[in-house]
C-alpha cells in the first residue's frame, strides 16, 4: 500500500521551501565566492615551487612557521621570507587579472 499525495496538497510550508531553495543574494555570493577562489588558486599556481609549497603549508593545510620549517627543513626566516613574497606575488597576479582592486 503506497500512500499517494496529490499535487494541490501541500508538501512543504513557504518557510520550508525559502531553506530549500537558495536566495537569489546568496546564490549570486556563492558564484563570486567560487569565482575568487579558483582566481586565487590559479595565481598560487603561478608561484616558484618552494613559495607555493610554504604558502599552501601555512595557509591551506594551516601549519605553523615552526611546522612549516621544521617539515622543509628551512630556517624560519625563509619561511616568513617566503610567505611574504608568495602573498605579494599572489596580489600582484590578482591585480594583473584585474581582480585585486586596492
């Protein structure tokens, strides 16, 4: 025995359906909110390979400078060196592509 539900009943209340279905403002900041990211992904791509690998060290997989050095085996002047750079390069590639305003 299935239980069948017309079409004109009502399945899901107004407010139901505003958590199901997303507004057009957050829809609208989900899109830049993706859009920034795959920009600011493809400009740490763009970085000399031991700057990406101690910015991606420290600020996607959130190590500390201690961790970061001790793992790549680099004074932690060089890892603050590098990060400083990589986060310059990366504003730079962002303003490049016009994405950056400052």
């Amino acid at each position: 025995n299935k239980k069948h539900t017309s079409l004109n009943s009502s399945v899901c209340t107004d407010n139901e359906l505003e958590d199901i279905i997303p507004s057009a403002a957050s829809v609208e900041e989900e899109v830049v909110y993706y859009d920034t990211k795959k920009a600011i992904e493809n400009a740490i791509r763009q970085l000399p390979s031991e700057i990406r690998a101690v910015v991606i060290l420290r600020h996607i997989e959130g190590l500390s400078y201690k961790e970061i050095s001790d793992f790549a085996s680099i004074p932690i002047g060089t890892v603050k060196t590098y990060l400083y750079r990589g986060r310059k390069l990366i504003k730079d590639i962002l303003r490049s592509e016009e994405i950056w305003e400052v």
